[in-house]
C-alpha cells in the first residue's frame, strides 16, 4: 500500500469490537455500497507503508498484518497498544472499522494538518471528537498508551488528554459509524447501491438461523442467474440451497462457499436439458 506522496505513516484499524448493538453481528463484514465496513477503512489507508488489523483475521484482498488485543475484547487502548506494537512509520493513522464513508482524502487530509501537533482528529457535525478517525505522531500515541498502568478497559479520551490535539471538521460524511442496525440501512441508503432490502433481509436471516458467514451475495445471483437460464427457473434457489448445504458439509466458511459456487456454475453453464438431447 506504500505511496510516495505525503508523509510517511502506517495504519491501525481496530476491528475487534462486539457489536453488541448489531445484536453480535460482525460489523466488519457488513456490505456498504458494495464492499465490507473493513475494506472500506483499509481502501481508506491507501499510501500507508503497513497496514496493521487489530483483531480477528477476516477475508480481504488487502495486505494487512493482524494483531489481536490482550485481552480479545479488551477495548480501545488496548487495541491500540497491540496495534502500536507494529508499527514503524513516524505518523499513524487510525481508524475505526465501522465508518462507510471514511476515503483515502480523509485520512490525507488529517495527515497534511499532523504539522507540529502530537495528533490531529475529525469533528463531526455534533462537535464530538472522533479520535477512531485520526492521525497521530507515533511517539506521542505510544507513550500515552504506554502510560496507562492497565489497558484493558481504559478510556480512550483520558488515555489521549495528555495529548496536544488539533481538530479538523469533517467536510462530509467520513464520521458516519455503523454502531446500530438503523445506521446500518441508513448508509446503505446513503450509498446509492440499492442493496439496503437486501443486505437488511440477509442479515435478519443470518441472525434469526444463527449463521454468522460473509455470504457472497454477488457470486449467488451469478451462479443463480445461470442455473434459472440453461435448465428451468426452480433450478436457481435449488441450487442455491444445495450449495449451501454441501459448503457446510466442507466445514463452512467462505472458501467453502466460493468452492461450490464455482463447481455448481460450472456445472450449470455445462449442463444440457435431456430435451435439448432429444432435439440434437
């Protein structure tokens, strides 16, 4: 992810929290506007010389390294000094896991006001601090936390009030956090992508079938949309319930998924309706 421009700086995002107001969802993995909350933060650290993940390894196609905080779940400052651990670069951006609408002219930004500042972090529209969305002198973020006798359960305001902070207001929408279902739908209204029904409805199904899996909704309608066109209409949620079922009996997860996928498409796209043999 390293660029030229800018100053040099690595990355944390925290992506250990538990959701507890998603109903223990995991926020990360949610889609916004096509792509996960988790891609979109680390798509937001483009230029970074590492990228370091606090928390539990998840499906991206970014190079991060991942680190867990002591103990899992044991909150911000935590997070923070597991993260900090890797880092090498002289400023660090860091950022929540759960912000849609945070881009790469973000954290720029925040990085060009860094100056002479130990910190600098976005304001949003209410005039709350968002230190999840800020950039920091690595030195001085280090030892603030290093100075918290017991990370576990700290506060991360008092942790950062030693601090000389500058504050930028955000110009957009980059502190909108997906804390609460409602949020959630909100920005997948925000977005524009029109999945908001749908990603709702397969998050109320995931949750009520106690299921908790990245499904790759565009990989199923492809796969769907083939099976519905060279045999018959029924064949495509058949199918799809019958990927579902051999995925899980490979032990679930997204590789398992993607492998059936792959295998009834394959099929599909091959498959000759006894028909058409007649016909031939």
């Amino acid at each position: 992810m390293a660029d030229e421009a800018g100053p040099e700086f690595d990355a944390v995002v925290l992506a250990g929290g538990a959701a507890r107001r998603l109903g223990g969802s995991d926020k990360t993995r949610l889609r916004v506007g096509g792509r996960t909350l988790l891609d979109h933060a680390l798509d937001a650290c483009a230029g970074a010389r590492r990228v370091v993940v606090v928390g539990p390894e998840r499906p991206t196609a970014y190079e991060v390294r991942w680190t867990r905080e002591e103990p899992p779940g044991g909150g911000p400052v935590a997070a923070l000094a597991a993260g900090l651990a890797l880092v090498e670069a002289p400023n660090v951006v860091v950022l929540a896991a759960d912000l849609p609408f945070v881009t790469r002219e973000v954290t720029r930004r925040l990085l060009d006001a860094l100056r002479a500042a130990d910190g600098v972090l976005l304001v949003d529209d209410e005039g709350r601090d968002q230190p999840l969305l800020a950039a920091y002198r690595t030195a001085a973020l280090r030892n603030a936390v290093d100075a918290v006798p017991d990370p576990h359960g700290a506060a991360l305001r008092r942790t950062l009030a030693p601090l000389d902070l500058y504050r930028l207001p955000d110009e957009g929408s980059a502190a909108f956090d997906c804390d609460t279902w409602p949020q959630v739908r909100a920005a997948r209204r925000r977005s524009g992508s029109g999945e908001d029904v749908l990603e709702d409805w397969i998050e109320a199904v995931k949750a009520e079938l106690g299921i908790d899996l990245d499904v790759d909704v565009a990989g199923l309608l492809d796969m769907t949309k083939v099976a519905a066109h060279n045999i018959v209409r029924p064949a495509a949620p058949l199918t799809a319930f019958l990927v579902g079922y051999a995925a899980a009996q490979a032990g679930g997860g997204p590789e398992a998924v993607a492998e059936a996928l792959r295998k009834a498409e394959a099929l599909a796209a091959a498959y000759r309706r006894p028909d058409e043999d007649a016909e031939a």
